[in-house]
C-alpha cells in the first residue's frame, strides 16, 4: 500500500523516546509540529495522540498546552519512583494497547518512537492489514523496528526540519549582555 490522499492515518508519540535521542545525539529538541505534518504528508489524520511522563520540570504544561494545539491529544502519566529511589515512567503498553484499539479505524498507523519493544506491535499490526511507518532517530532506532516498518524516516537524515537547537538560560544571558551598551567608566581594579 502507498501513500495517498484518502488514507486514514493515526500518529502515536512517544515523546519521552524522542526527547531524550534529539538530546543525547543532538542537545537539541523536537520540533512536533515538523513531526505530525511529515506523518499525515495530506492524508486523514484520524487521531494524533502524544504520550508524556509527568515530572514536575518547569514549564512542563506549557509543553503539553503547545502539543494541544498543535493538533495532538496529550495523555500524561506521572513518573514512578520506587523505594530506593529508581523511577520509572514509560507508556509502551498504553500506546501499544491504543494502536491496537485503533488499527480497525486507520489505513496507516505512524509510530514515532525507534524502542525495539514496538516490533512485535508492529508485525500484529501488519497482520490486521494496517500499514505500518515509523519515525526516529536512526542511530538510536532499532534495527528490529526499522525493518519491521513498511516506511521509515530517519531524523537523523532530516535534523534541520526536525530539530530545534537548545537555548541554555547561561547563552541567554551572555547574548544580552553582549548587547548592553558599553559603560564609560573604567574597570574596578580590586
């Protein structure tokens, strides 16, 4: 099956998989909009559905406002954290079980995640006739789920339509400082 304007199309993300990969290879973040036009390419979005961990980190819901209206359904769970102090906080089986509550309604479901664990979703997928197509960073991706996937985009290919550098507070600063104008006075010798 190719790609065409009268396909139902699902996107389901796995954001926590995305954000940590654009950070570690690229210090850099996600452009989601980029993400969901590039998996609907004029097609029928039928769901878009953004899967969070909750973390108590600054400007967390602004995040998740912004993902709303870019068109994304934002289901949110909070982060674990066990007696000793591991955590833990991921969504496989909540978008594994939400794709395959949705396969009957689409032609395509777009998975944007590169975890390996979704390979065996991906075959049951393909099984129901649902096309399957992914989107990751390839070097980070597994290569069970690239071959698995009937399409697969590699952001790494793409970091300038994907990817968002990171402005730390410390560049900030630096930047504005750079643009005060210069004092007249002499340094302070101490």
């Amino acid at each position: 099956m190719t790609k065409h304007k009268d396909q139902r199309v699902g996107v389901l993300v796995d954001v926590q998989n995305l954000y940590y990969s654009a950070r570690a290879l690229y210090n850099a973040k996600v452009d989601f909009s980029a993400i969901l036009k590039e998996a609907v390419k004029g097609r029928k979005l039928i769901r878009a559905i953004c899967y969070v961990i909750k973390s108590d980190i600054k400007d967390e819901e602004n995040f998740f406002e912004a993902l709303e209206k870019i068109g994304y359904e934002v289901r949110s769970k909070d982060l674990q954290t066990f007696y000793g102090g591991a955590k833990k906080g991921d969504w496989d089986v909540g978008i594994a079980m939400d794709a395959m509550k949705l396969a009957s309604k689409l032609d395509t479901l777009v998975l944007v995640s590169g975890d390996g664990d979704f390979k065996e979703l991906l075959e049951y997928l393909d099984s129901l006739g649902c096309r399957t197509e992914v989107i990751a960073f390839g070097r980070s991706a597994s290569s069970l789920l690239k071959k698995e996937a009937k399409s697969f985009l590699d952001l790494d290919k793409h970091t300038s339509k994907f990817l968002r550098k990171i402005r730390h507070s410390k560049q900030k600063k630096v930047k504005a400082e750079a643009r005060k104008p210069a004092s007249k006075e002499p340094p302070k010798l101490r």
